[in-house]
C-alpha cells in the first residue's frame, strides 16, 4: 500500500496520491497531505485521483478547501481524474470543473517544465 501521508515531488510539484476511497474516514489524511504540500511553498498542487473509486462529500470538501487555498497563493489544486471514472461522473455532476482543473492523465496535470537556460 502506497504511503499517502507525503506528497511526491515530481519536476518540483507537489503530487498527492489519493486513497482508493475518500470518505468521512480518511478526508483528514488527505487534507493533511495537500496542508504540508502548501506548507512548503508549493502554490501549485496535483492530487492524483487515478486510483480513487469513491469520495464522498468530504473528500470534495477537502478538495475544495485546498484549491481555495491554492489560489490564495498563486497557484491552484490539479485533479487527475481518467476519463470514465465513477470519481469523475460525482465530480462532474455537482460542477466541481468550473472551479477546480481536471487532467485525464498525471502527465497532462504536470505544469511544463521550465526550459533550461543556454549558456
């Protein structure tokens, strides 16, 4: 079982992989996760939800709040959700996605890197 009390950093990004299933039961794990994601500096964070099959209400409120957060400092929370995931139609139907960005892929939700500098 991954270990999902850190985020990975992947090109200096912050990468939260979500659990399986989002509930009443772990949402605080999560938003502890993004907390120490901004915590560290890191306005732009991407929760990876690749392997999530369920979120209920709190883990969307957790979400949310790290999003918010996000923004307050210049950035902004990246959902990867995959086409076709039970995640995405809960996601989809309560309009999450006019608020929060979703990447089919962990790929796409990775800001590009910045190019190197000629010598």
């Amino acid at each position: 079982m991954p270990d999902h009390r850190y985020p990975l950093m992947i090109n200096g990004v912050p990468v939260a992989e979500a659990p399986e299933e989002i509930d009443i039961c772990n949402a605080e794990q999560l938003r502890i996760v993004l907390l120490e994601a901004a915590g560290r500096g890191h306005a732009t964070i991407v929760a990876d939800m690749t392997r999530t099959r369920f979120c209920d209400s709190s883990g969307f409120s957790v979400l949310v709040a790290a999003h918010q957060r996000a923004l307050a400092e210049g950035g902004g929370l990246r959902l990867v959700i995959p086409d076709g995931s039970r995640v995405l139609r809960i996601f989809t139907v309560i309009g999450l996605g006019r608020f929060i960005p979703r990447f089919a892929s962990l790929d796409q939700a990775l800001p590009a890197a910045p190019a190197a500098a000629a010598d």
